[in-house]
C-alpha cells in the first residue's frame, strides 16, 4: 500500500490559542520542537506529535462551525470520563449540553474553542 495517514489536521482561527488547548489536553508537542512558536505562526501550521503515537496538526485557516454534526470529529478515551471533561472545560472547551444522547451514552460531546466537535469516551 503506497499510502497511510500522516495525521488528522484541524482548521483554527487562533493558532496559538488551539495550540495551548490541544497541548494541556493531550500533552500534545510540536513535532519541530527547536522552532519558535512564532515560526509556527509565521507558516500558519504546526505538527503536534501525541504521546501515546499519532498527530494531531492545527494550521489556520477558514472556520464553518455546525450546529449539530460535522463530518468528522475525535474520540478521545479516558478512564475518568466526568474528571477529562471537566479539565476539557477548563482548557476551553465547551460541553454540549443539549446533545441527543441515547439513555446508554458512555461518552460526552464537547467543542473545542474553535467549535470542533470531540468527544470524551469512557475506556
């Protein structure tokens, strides 16, 4: 197979403001560690390398936030579902609160500060 998947990029209108989120919530760190962040910003674009494998890359650009779905968002597992999604909201996300759950969710919905929806699984 000649291709595989470098990593998930998401648009943001504040590159240094998703940054900070993505890093304190997954301890995310950019993948050319020895730039200064205002080389990051010059570019418009940073590699985050994830610790447990992966990467998540953040590069500004348009935002067309939905009300409801979008096509594509992240799970995210936690052993403590209620402790993540507290801590999510601290970093700035939002909890979505009026989301249709079915009466056996085991996951919550939140918005990132840019509106991307992710949610929060339990392990």
């Amino acid at each position: 197979m000649a291709l595989s998947l470098y990593s998930t990029v998401l648009n943001t209108g504040d590159l240094r403001r998703s940054y900070e989120f993505w890093h304190g919530l997954l301890g995310a760190t950019p993948r050319d560690a020895d730039q200064d962040f205002s080389e990051f910003l010059a570019h418009g674009w940073v590699t985050l390398v994830l610790p447990g494998g992966g990467r998540l890359a953040l590069q500004a650009g348009a935002l067309a936030p939905v009300e409801r779905d979008q096509p594509i968002h992240l799970d995210l597992v936690a052993d403590d579902r209620a402790a993540e999604v507290a801590r999510a909201v601290s970093l700035g996300a939002s909890e979505v609160g009026d989301w249709p759950y079915p009466d056996d969710a085991d996951y919550t919905v939140l918005r990132d500060p840019d509106g991307h929806l992710f949610c929060v699984v339990d392990e």
